[in-house]
C-alpha cells in the first residue's frame, strides 16, 4: 500500500521524472537490503516513515509539508495494516 501512496504524495507538486528520483533516494534512506545478492532494497516500513521527524526527509529533496503528509499517511497505513492482523472479533 505505501509502495503507491508515497509516491503519489511526491508527484503532487514536482515532476515525474523528479518524484522517481526522490522516492529511489527515499527508499535507499529508510528501506532495507532485499534478500539475496541483487543488491536491491525494499521500501521503508510505513510505521518507520511515520517516527521520523519532517527534517530527517530533507537530505532526500521533500520539503516539510509533504514530509507531513507522508508521515500521517503512513501513521494511518501502520495502523491499518496492524489492524488488519487482528482476530476478527476484536477488529
């Protein structure tokens, strides 16, 4: 689910070609090595992506309004996602 929120956040106000950029220096920021010796990286956990404070996704080129609005995205993705995990008799 964040795979496609996070970068739709980003393409909102700069270019595509600029949103891939930033979101590829997003993901080796905060994601983590993939298995194997591909050298890949997987995308950020949301409930990671939603600890950070705005100023920690400067270096990667998102400004502090849209680190807010990647933050409370990924607040409520985190929760879903926990949720969904839950019996259903106590979701």
């Amino acid at each position: 689910m964040i795979e496609a929120l996070v970068p739709a956040i980003l393409e909102q106000k700069i270019t595509g070609v600029e949103a891939r950029r930033v979101w590829r220096r997003l993901v080796l920021r905060f994601g983590e090595r993939a298995p194997g010796p591909s050298g890949l990286f997987v995308p950020p956990a949301p409930d990671l992506l939603a600890r950070q404070p705005y100023y920690s996704f400067h270096p990667v080129g998102i400004e502090r309004r849209r680190a807010e609005l990647i933050r409370a995205a990924c607040e409520r993705t985190a929760w879903l996602e926990r949720a969904a995990e839950l019996p259903r008799e106590v979701a």
